[in-house]
C-alpha cells in the first residue's frame, strides 16, 4: 500500500513560536541543514548550543551567524560522533543544563569504507551510534515538555534490512549508498524505540523523526572528495541543481518537528511534495521496519552493548509488555 502525506500546509519560519528562554542543541551545526537549524531556531530567541566536529568551520559559522543574527545566544562545543570519548566530553561540557530541545541532525553520507575511532564502520556509527549514545548522556537533562528530533532520509526505504550479525561490514562487500541506508533506517528505528521508552518511562519529551527531501547541502560532495571522483562531483551537482531544495526549505521538517504545537510523540515530518523530495512540512509515512517495536528493541541491545551508554532500560519492559 502506498503511503501518503497528510494534506498540504504552507509551513514556514515564521510560524514557529517565541523560543526565548529554551536551550537547543544542535548536531552538525555549521553548515547545510544544522546551519539553517541553528540560525532559525535562534532566531526564534533559543540559546543555541552549536555542536560541531571541526573547530574552524564552527567559528565561521558562529561568526556568520553573529554577523545575520546581532542579538542571537549562541554557544559552540566540540562534538564529533564518530568517537565516543568525544561525545562523553561534550555530554560533560555542558554540566547538566536544562536543553529543551536536541536536534540530532549531523551525519555523513556514502562514504568510502572506514571505522570510527572506536571500530565501528563510519556512516554507522556516526550517524546512529554516536547520537544514540548522546541522547542518552544527555536525556535526563531534557526538560519537561521537551523535544528530541532525530534527522532520518528518504534512504532508509533504499536497504533490504539492517544485518545485525555484520554491523561493521567486515563479512560482505561494502556497499557505501547501502551502508547510508542502513543508517538512516537506525536512525528511525531508534527514533520510534525512544519514543516508546519515553512514554513508558512517563516522561513528558516530545521524540519525533524528520527528513529534509532532497535539500541541496555540501553533504552530497564529502564522498566525491574523498573518494576523489570528478564524475560523482558532477553528477551530485546536476541532482542539487535538478531536483533539489535550498538547505533552509529541507531544514523545515526539523523546524515542524521540534516545535509545531499539532507534532507529538512518534510523528515523522517530510517535505509534502512529489515523492516526499521538496516542499513545505507534512506529518508522512515510512517502511514497517522502522516501526516494528521488536527491531527497536534489538537495535537497542545492540546499541547499548557497542557504545557502553545504558539508559531507559527499565521502560523497556513496559513497552514490550504494551505491544504484546
């Protein structure tokens, strides 16, 4: 059965809501996607903790940020989530400040083969297992009424299933746009699994899933650098150029999903236009699989035995106990 969007609304910036007051946390920030989060959501008058990998791009983003935004609250922590030391330190950072909102956002993409510093093949564990661990060093410090939005892709739909017995590739060929693919698919599975636990847990957080369409960002040239392909470069120009949306529309179902007042627990926001690929926010479907409470469960397991982060546990059996 096909699945379609809910009805057509026009969306925007600037009905989002007064943010004063609110913290968010912001994966990814300075650039594509993370920038045009960031610069909203502190817009909007939210103190906006800028989560970034590399150190100088950051401070250019701040700086441009500053220059767009004079009177913005903007913080910047170094955070790469291809290694766990790392996300432990940035949990660490912030001393257990009240955040109303984590915006799991940043990721990596068809990427040639590699392992992050702590083994685990990279698209994998940065783009599910670093947020995993996280969100959960950071999950009792998101308020009451919160919101933990996690960034999935029309990708997750482009894999037969994640292979819980080979996560790191080592017994297959590696399939880079498969290997993307299982990890959106994690980061979705893990989206509704925490939602779930939330809930059982009585936890007033808002967790909800959102994917941008085809936005055009600097995303879609980090393989063909690496990988050092003209050909892939110019093909991802002819697509951004073609199909794709500017970065600030793709940024919109992030936006809907933390902070639409009609967004509750388990809601997935897409573009609402041909094929989910551009334009304004809409509630949208997905596959089965991600839903499925016994894949949340065993992706769970496996997350909390790689990464060594342990949390919401004890809702687990509630939740299992809930569903059958």
């Amino acid at each position: 059965m096909t699945e379609r969007s809910t009805v057509m609304t026009q969306w925007m910036e600037a009905d989002m809501p007064d943010l004063a007051g609110k913290t968010a946390v912001v994966t990814g920030a300075n650039s594509g996607l993370g920038y045009f989060t960031t610069r909203a959501l502190a817009a909007a008058g939210a103190h906006v903790i800028l989560a970034c990998r590399n150190p100088e791009k950051a401070e250019q983003a701040l700086q441009q940020l500053r220059a767009e935004l004079p009177q913005a609250s903007l913080q910047v922590e170094p955070l790469d989530l291809a290694s766990l030391d790392s996300v432990r330190s940035f949990a660490a950072a912030l001393g257990g400040q009240s955040i109303e909102l984590l915006i799991n956002n940043a990721g990596v993409m068809a990427v040639p083969y590699a392992r992050t510093a702590d083994g685990f093949e990279m698209q994998f564990g940065t783009n599910h297992l670093g947020h995993f661990a996280l969100t959960g060093l950071l999950q009792e410090q998101i308020s009451d009424g919160g919101r933990i939005v996690c960034l999935a892709s029309m990708a997750h739909r482009w894999t037969p299933g994640i292979r819980f017995d080979d996560l790191d590739w080592s017994q297959r060929r590696y399939k880079r746009w498969q290997a993307y693919g299982d990890s959106k698919l994690a980061n979705l599975i893990f989206m509704f699994e925490l939602s779930r636990r939330m809930i059982a847990a009585g936890r007033n957080v808002i967790v909800a899933g959102a994917h941008p369409g085809y936005a055009s960002t600097n995303l879609q040239f980090v393989a063909a650098e690496q990988r050092k392909s003209l050909v892939e470069r110019l093909v991802m120009q002819a697509s951004n150029a073609l199909v794709g949306q500017p970065a600030q529309m793709g940024a919109l179902p992030t936006l809907y999903a933390a902070t639409a007042d009609d967004v509750v627990s388990g809601d997935y926001i897409g573009p609402g236009g041909f094929q989910q690929l551009r334009g304004h926010p809409v509630k949208v479907g997905c596959r089965k699989q991600a839903r499925n409470p016994a894949m949340g469960d065993r992706l769970w397991a496996a997350s909390e035995q790689l990464t060594g982060v342990t949390y919401l546990s004890d809702a687990a059996a509630d939740t299992a106990s809930s569903v059958g």
